[in-house]
C-alpha cells in the first residue's frame, strides 16, 4: 500500500474538498484523483461520495481514514527520530589506506570525521593495497581505499578519483623538463615498487615500450630515499611526492605519450552489514579525497629556493 495515497486521501476527506486538497498538497485535481482511484481498486472499496457540500468518506473511508491517521503520525515520527541520526552517529570504523596517499588523505579525513562526528572513533589502518583488500575480506577492516588494478569480484567499490603518476628523480636531475615521452622513460634506471607494475605493464605493453626496472621495493619512504641519492628514477603517484617536489627535494615531471594514471576506489566488503557511522565516513573520505593535489602543475621542475 503507497503511504503517499493514503496521505492524499486523508487530506481530502478531512478538508472535504479536492481542490482544497490540491492547493495544501501542491498537485492537480486529477492527480489526486487518480491515486484515490488507485487506492479505491486496490482495496476494492468505495471510500467517497460526493455531496453538494463537497466530499465525504463512506463507511469503509472512514475506516481508512481513522488507521490512515495513525499511519501517517508514525511515519512521522520514524522521520523524526532518524533526522537527527547521522549527527548522534556512534561506533568504531576501521579504514585501510595504502602508504601512496595515507599521509594526504588520512589527516584530512580524521580531522573532518572528528569535527563532524565527535562519537565515531575512526582507526587508520595504513598497507598496502594487496594486504587491505585480504583483512576487507577477512572483516579486519570496514573501508579500504585501494589501487584499481584489478577486478574487485567479491567486493563493492566506489570511485574516488584518478591519480595522475610521474617520473621522479633527484633534485636538479630532470632540471627545466615539463614533461617526458613514457619511452624515453625506458632509458632510465627504475626503481619499481610490485603494487605499481601492473598499472605500468598496461601503459607499456601496447607501446611495445620495455622499462628497465633495476630494482624493486615496497616502501615508499624507502623508495624516496634511494631516488634522492641520485642515480636512479621511480614511477609515483604526484600525490606520493608533491610536498617534496614542491620542496626541491626531488624532481617530478609529467609522463606523457601516454599519460600514466591509477584509478582510486574506495571499497567495502557487501556480505558485511553497513552502519551508519560506515557510511558517513565513506562520505568524508569521498569529500576529502577531492581536496587532494593528484596532478602536477605545468611549471618545470625548479628549486624552492630559486
């Protein structure tokens, strides 16, 4: 049974009127008409009459109209008492968020889940992509924010944003350059990190375009350490090193030919049941995430203190 038509039919035998009915419910005379016909059939009864007075509800309507009062009372009061929800929101949520774009995105999303929703305790779990996709899995976890590098078959994922990837080197090393063709990269030595080959293999495999991967790590900070010695090159997220780009710790230059991008989800396990607390944090991290800085300026690489 549609509480909306039980709504309109309430409306018109109280005012007696369907036009009264018409101006308070802000629709058509027959629309109203329709849905108290479609009520009428529905229960296969009659529930007005006319008069020359206006409308009266029959015996069967005066029925309707007595629990239909009821009804609608306590649908408001389902409404009430679920407005103020989201702000008395409580609860433990736990998030996942690779070492790439925790140290960006974790602040932001901690201290807008704190100001909004002091009740809601939020734990940042920060791995690697492969490890939070196995704990959202396993239920360690409530959120991840995960790399798209594959078909998330068992799990639900959102969009959040495309995260541009550059060529990074040492301070001065790629001095004065805007932008590098994807194979003029292979002439570098790489250092790869395993959760970016396959982003990487599918922008070179089409071009025939062979990186030189001289060595592989899976930590970032240990990765930026070892670019900053000089020598040799990573692929990274802008993200990963814009404060040290813009620092002049590193030079960080924009791929092209093709552009090397990621795609940045944000997932939850679907067998598991969604709080609400849950979802107003997936909402923060959808807002926060649009407040990152994932692609780089056209400015060439220059020093901070020039």
């Amino acid at each position: 049974m549609d509480i909306k038509r039980i709504e309109y039919f309430v409306c018109v035998a109280k005012l007696g009127s369907f036009s009264k009915a018409a101006q308070m419910l802000k629709l058509t005379q027959p629309a109203i008409s329709r849905h108290i016909q479609a009520l009428e059939q529905e229960l296969r009864v009659r529930l007005l009459y006319r008069t020359t007075r206006g409308v009266m509800p029959t015996e069967a309507g005066e029925i309707v109209l007595t629990h239909g009062e009821v009804l609608l009372e306590n649908a408001q009061r389902i409404r009430t008492a679920l407005e103020g929800m989201g702000q008395m929101a409580e609860g433990e949520v736990a998030i996942g968020i690779p070492p790439t774009i925790a140290p960006a995105l974790a602040p932001l999303t901690l201290d807008a889940c704190k100001k909004a929703y002091p009740n809601i305790v939020l734990h940042v779990i920060e791995g690697f992509s492969v490890f939070l996709e196995q704990s959202l899995r396993l239920g360690k976890i409530d959120l991840a924010v995960l790399s798209l590098n594959a078909e998330f078959d068992d799990l639900q994922v959102t969009p959040l944003a495309t995260d541009e990837m550059v060529l990074v080197g040492a301070a001065n090393s790629m001095r004065g350059r805007r932008e590098i063709a994807l194979a003029e990269v292979s002439s570098l030595p790489l250092i790869v990190s395993r959760g970016f080959r396959p982003i990487l293999d599918q922008c070179t495999r089409p071009h025939n375009i062979a990186l030189n991967y001289v060595m592989e790590l899976d930590s970032i900070t240990l990765t930026k350490g070892m670019i900053m010695r000089g020598g040799r090159f990573s692929i990274l997220p802008y993200v990963v090193v814009s404060d040290e780009a813009g620092a002049g710790l590193v030079d960080a230059v924009r791929i092209v030919d093709p552009v090397v991008t990621r795609e940045i989800v944000l997932g939850v396990n679907p067998r598991r049941p969604k709080t609400t607390a849950i979802e107003l944090v997936s909402k923060i991290v959808r807002e926060q995430t649009k407040k990152l800085i994932l692609t780089p300026t056209a400015e060439p690489a220059v020093r901070a203190a020039e």
